[in-house]
C-alpha cells in the first residue's frame, strides 16, 4: 500500500474518494451484551474497538492503521495517535520506563524531548545518560544493568548527526534493551527504522505527514509484542485525537512522497549555494559529501527532506537577527515540515550535555515548496542586511 491508496475504504453502501470525519464521544450499542463484548475487546487493544471515542472512530482507526502500515513496512506494528508529536514522545516514555529504570538518550535529542525527561521523568525515578549522538556500537560501553531503553533521533535536531542506528539496535537487542528513534526528519518516505531493527518510532505528524501547518499530532508506532503496554498506557492517560484533525492528517500524507521530492531538491539547492558563502563555515545536511556522516546516510536513508542548518563563522547576535529579519519569502517560526519555508536562529543553550556545542551561531532552514531562486535572494539580501548590522 502507499500514501495514496491505503485508508480509502469506506464501506458500504457510500463510495466516495476520501473517509468522512467521524465527531464523536458516545459509542452506541443495541444491546447489553453487544456493550460488555465491546467493552472487553476495547481493553484487550483489539484493532478497532471502541466503546467509547477516546479509544477511537473509523476515521482515526484509519489513520492510526496507514501511520502503522506505512511506518513499519512488512514488520507487524501498532500505532497509537496522541494530540502532539511531543505528547506521543511523552507518552512512549511513560509506556516503557518505570522507576529505577535507566534511559540512554541521543544527546542531539528534540529540545522539549530533553526538557521532559529531565523533567517529568526524573521526578518519576527515571535515570537517565545524554550519550554522543555518533557514539554507534560504543553505546554498549554506557549500558548499565537497569538500562531499560535507548532513545535515537537521526538526524538530531539543529545539529544533524547521522546515527548508525543499525549498530546500535544490534547492541540493544544483544542486551534485550528496547530501542526507539524520532523519525521526524526522513518520513517513511526517506526511512525505514524498523527495517534497521528500532521496536518504537515516534512520528511528529505535525510536520511532514500533515504538511500544511494547520494542524498538530503525533504517534508512537510500535513492534505488535509491544502494543498492550503502549495501549494500557495512552487509554489510562486519556490521550485521543479529534476525527477533523486525522482527516487533515490523511489528507495531508496523499502528497506526502512528493513533496518530500520537492523539499529535498529545494533544500539542496539552498545547501549548495550556502556552501559558496564567505559568511557560512559549515552547511549541516547530511546528503552533502562534506557531512561527517555522509556515508552513513547513504547507506540508510533514500533522500533528504527539506530541513537543515548552516554555521556562521562568526556574528553578533545583532547581525544573526538582521540576517533572519530581512526576509520576504522565508517565514520564522518554528516547527517545520508544512508547505512554507522557514528559518531561525537555533539556540543550543542548555540542549547539548554530552558534547557541549562549541561551533558559531546555527541558522535552522526549512526548504519549502517555494521558489528556490526566490529563498536564494532572500538570504542574499540577509546576508548584505547582517554585514551592514556589523558597522
Ligand atoms: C516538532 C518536533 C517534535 C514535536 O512535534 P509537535 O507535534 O510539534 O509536538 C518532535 N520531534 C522533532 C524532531 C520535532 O522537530
């Protein structure tokens, strides 16, 4: 199945192309039994079981089974859908981690991914080792007798570390710790972490997934052994998303592969112009031959996305805000992923515990579906805005 075919079916006796959207809280039965059967096969996890609309409607059941189908491939998997990609990271965690336990965490790791588990999760009695992000099979020297999981994100955030994710799951499953990754740069279009052996991926469809930067969700796609401890965990936490927003979601994934074509292409071109600049020491995109991990991704991934970063040899923050604020065609903001391009400024302050980031000032860039000449003159005329800031 693909992004385009899959999640279509709506039954009988109405044919149209797209699903309705179901609104709904009550689930209605024609009988006591009908209900306490219900009832029990919601609980058990069973696909499209709901008794009530917090475990879902045929329009998130549909949505949640293509995420599932699409994400994980061949491999037997389950997805959950939560309000937020940050919400479905949370959710993870707490599915699998419980006191005493100890978390390896990427130290390139989404920022308010970070921000929880130092958070939340600490105060719930979960240790946890921010680890270098190209640390590979060096991860089993960080292995610690409670170590419950290891958490990837490839690649990292604003930094754009490859991962060798393959080494690290072999390591893991040596040890029968659970490996779950951030898969929000490459989509399943670019990638397949269960094809690299990871048990759980996160998805912020948010971003690509949606694609038009309308509307916020999330899902934790998981191995099929591991789905009664994930269900358990989002039904008690109440975690549910509405019917409008799975339908803007499968709306939104039909254009999703190519898009991603778009994005790659466009961003690339930005990349390879920035390369050129005297201002810029380090473009950090992965499909760039200068990239550390270059080869890595080539072996992995089948493409890029349109999201990367650049490194300025020196500027004030007086210059870097020139920089981002003369723009027409670039948005700032954050999040990424939808049809519009953005950039921003990254802060890694407080974000990088294992390696400290000691490079000059990042610029975070979104390639949108926008005239790549027209972003290339908007960061021309940042440029000549910055050198001007500096008199
Ligand atoms: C944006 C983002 C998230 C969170 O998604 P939201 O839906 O905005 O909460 C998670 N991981 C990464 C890598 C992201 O960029």
């Amino acid at each position: 199945m693909d992004f385009v075919s899959i999640a279509r079916d709506p039954g009988k006796p109405y044919e149209t192309v797209n699903l309705p959207v179901w609104r709904a809280s009550s689930v209605l039965f024609s009988n006591v039994a009908d209900m306490r059967a219900e009832v029990a096969a919601t609980a058990a996890g069973q696909m499209r079981a709901a008794n009530y609309a917090t475990a879902g409607t045929p329009t998130t059941f549909a949505l949640a089974e293509a995420v599932a189908q699409l994400e994980a491939g061949p491999h037997a998997a389950r997805a959950a859908l939560m309000p937020s990609g940050l919400s479905a990271i949370a959710a993870t965690l707490f599915a699998f981690l419980s006191p005493g336990d100890h978390l390896l965490m990427s130290d390139s790791v989404y920022g308010p991914a970070r921000l929880f588990v130092q958070g939340m999760l600490t105060r719930f009695g979960v240790q946890t080792t921010f680890y270098d992000p190209c640390v590979g099979a060096g991860i089993e020297e960080l292995l610690q007798p409670n170590t419950r999981m290891i958490y990837m994100e490839s690649p990292g955030s604003y930094t754009f570390e490859i991962q060798d994710v393959p080494a690290i799951c072999a390591v893991a499953q040596r040890h029968g710790i659970l490996t779950a990754i951030d898969n929000a740069w490459a989509s399943p279009v670019l990638s397949r972490p269960f094809d690299w052996g990871v048990d759980i991926s996160v998805i912020p469809l948010t971003k690509y997934w949606s694609g038009h930067a309308d509307v916020l969700m999330g899902a934790a796609v998981v191995r099929e052994a591991l789905w009664p401890q994930l269900h358990q965990s989002v039904r008690q936490q109440g975690l549910c998303v509405g019917g409008d927003d799975a339908w803007l979601i499968l709306r939104g994934m039909r254009t999703l592969e190519v898009r991603m074509h778009a994005h790659e292409s466009h961003g690339l071109a930005l990349a390879h112009w920035l390369q050129t600049r005297p201002e810029v020491s380090h473009v950090l995109h992965p499909a760039l031959p200068s990239h550390p991990q270059h080869e890595l991704w080539k072996r992995d991934f089948r493409g890029a996305s349109g999201l990367f970063a650049f490194e300025l040899r020196s500027a004030t923050a007086e210059q870097v805000s020139a920089l981002c604020d003369r723009r027409q065609h670039f948005k700032l903001g954050f999040s990424w992923g939808g049809f519009e391009s953005l950039m921003m400024p990254g802060n890694l302050t407080g974000l990088r515990t294992a390696e400290p980031w000691s490079g000059g000032p990042l610029i975070r860039i979104h390639a949108g579906l926008d005239n790549p000449a027209e972003l290339i003159a908007d960061l021309e005329a940042g440029f000549a805005a910055m050198a001007a800031a500096a008199s």
